[in-house]
C-alpha cells in the first residue's frame, strides 16, 4: 500500500503539491465519469453511507461501528457492506472469523467482529445480500463516493487532527473530492476531535465526537514501543502519549500494510534494544502474522459523542 506524502499536511504550499496539480485533471475526469456513467439502483431496506472526502485516517470505520451500535439501540439490526480494502475476494461474501484479511481486508474483518459485514465489488449485490439475510438497515462503509446506491442520508467524517490536509484533489493532496461537493451530499456531520466551526459543515447537523482508547491498558505505565499502519499514524502517536503512555518510539508503514515476519522480527528487535513493549492499534493487529499475534499487544478504541439523543431523534427522521 502506499503511504501518504507528508507534503498532503503540510500547511506550507509544497512543491510537490504545485507540480502535481496538473495530474488532479485525470483524477476529476475519472470521478465525473463514474458518477455519469453509473446508475442508481435502491435496495429494499434503508441505506446510511458513511465517508469522507479525504483518503485514509478520517476515523470511518470506528464511525461506522458507533452508527451500528446506536442503530441497534432503536432497535435495528444493521449490516455493514464493505469493498474490502486490501483483500483479494471478487464474489459478495458474509465475512466471518474463518476469512483471513488477505481474503476480505483488514477493516471487514474488525468489523465482522462487532456487527454482520459483508465484502463486495458490487456495492448493490452486497446490499441486496445483506437485505436478504435478515438486516433491517445497512451501513455502507466508505459509502460516499458510492454512485450506484440509492442512500436514505449520508454522514461526513471528519478529522480535526487531520482535517482537510492541503485542500487539493490527489495526487497533489489527500482529497478524493471537492470538499463543499462531498459535504453537500450528507445530512449529518460527525467532528472527530474537533470542536471548532467549519464554513462547510455550517448548515448541517453536527455531532461533536472523541475517538477515546480505552482506560487503564496494562501497559500505560510502561516502557512503549508504538507502531502503525493506518491512513493518519501521527493520530494514533499522539493520543497514546496524551494518554500518559511511555511512547520511546514511534514506526510508521503505509496504510493497511501487510506485515511479513521479517517486518515483527524488526520491531521485536526494536522493543528489546530499549526493553520496551510493542503496542499498535486493534486493525492492525489483525495484519500480523498469526504467529506473532500473541508478542504484539493491542489497544482498542471506540467513538464517544455528547448529543446522543439528538442524534437518534435525527436518524429516525431521515430514516423514515
């Protein structure tokens, strides 16, 4: 997988950034292409895609086992229908824990733990599959640029650690769409670690949320070695040291990176030349070769809002 160019968060105009732009022309023609050339289909049940304009690190898949949670508080059953970033699978299938994430990606496979996920090229199959099989609504997991699917309503991501980046469409920047076109297609705004006011978010419905780690890990008061593979690693670095934790050392690997045994043996080695423990995040835990799982250790994470009742009141409203 690739790992995002630094000069993406850069506030300074980078370079990089102004002799790519010409390439943002192919990126936008592909774009406006798909979404002339697909056609909307609807499924029988309700449809909440969930995404962002940005690529990688935005905090969607938390955001989507958060929506599923509260779904089932009003007394929903939801199934997440994912593409399965990173996994080879071309049928639709209902993800379990005998696929592996090189079958259906690392994101499915977390999140078949916690609520029914499928993975399929085909968006509208994988719906339909779902449908089938007894949900009552789906979650489309980085549903928003999803042109064949009739939704029911939208939400945006956002990131306040992350933002926007440089504001431009790749390969100049980490954006994956015009930010006020992605914006408009949504009806509610979930602010991740932000509680500033955005100009484009000014006429939706906004959620304040906090993506929180989970309290008093056995190893917050030792000796860290902290290792990611995420879309936005400095996020992840960052809350554990506000968290207290004793972070010696940070290493970085691309987005959804498959690890080797030769990429643990490196970072066991890293750990003991400080007699430090290693610690990375729950999806990228799943990457780790089966072996070594038990020497890696893990801190899971979960998605905290402060109008929850608001919120239900406004999915019941675009629900219906």
């Amino acid at each position: 997988m690739i790992k995002a160019p630094k000069f993406w968060y850069e506030k300074k105009l980078s370079i990089f950034s102004i002799v790519l732009l010409p390439l943002n022309l192919i990126w936008t023609s592909g774009g406006f292409l798909k979404s002339k050339l697909a056609s909307k289909k609807r499924v029988g049940i309700p449809v909440i895609g969930v995404g962002s304009a940005i690529i990688g690190g935005s905090g969607k898949t938390p955001t989507v086992l958060f929506i599923c949670d509260l779904l089932k508080k009003i007394g929903l059953k939801s199934h997440i229908v994912s593409r399965g970033y990173g996994g080879n699978y071309i049928n639709t299938t209902r993800v379990n824990e005998n696929k592996t994430h090189f079958e259906v990606g690392d994101e499915a496979l977390m999140m078949s733990e916690y609520h029914p996920t499928w993975v399929a090229r085909n968006r509208y199959l994988g719906c339909k599959q779902a449908e089938n099989n007894g949900a009552d609504i789906i979650v489309l997991d980085d549903g928003l640029q999803t042109t064949s699917i009739e939704k029911n309503f939208s939400i945006y991501v956002f990131d306040g650690i992350q933002q926007f980046g440089n504001r431009f469409l790749v390969p100049a920047g980490p954006l994956r769409e015009n930010i006020d076109k992605a914006v408009s297609k949504c009806s509610i705004i979930f602010k991740i670690n932000n509680e500033e006011m955005q100009a484009e978010f000014k006429d939706k419905f906004r959620v304040t949320a906090q993506y929180k780690l989970e309290d008093r890990h056995f190893l917050l008061e030792k000796k860290i070695v902290a290792f990611a593979g995420l879309g936005f690693n400095k996020k992840f670095f960052d809350q554990l040291m506000s968290y207290g934790f004793n972070v010696l050392k940070t290493i970085d690997y691309p987005d959804h990176h498959q690890y080797s045994v030769e990429d643990i043996y490196t970072l066991l080695d890293q750990a003991n030349a400080l007699d430090a423990h290693l610690l990375t995040t729950e999806k990228d835990h799943i990457r780790v070769p089966h072996e070594f799982k038990k020497s890696i250790n893990f801190i899971k994470g979960k998605i905290v809002v402060d109008n929850e009742e608001e919120l239900i009141e406004e999915f019941k409203k675009n629900i219906d």
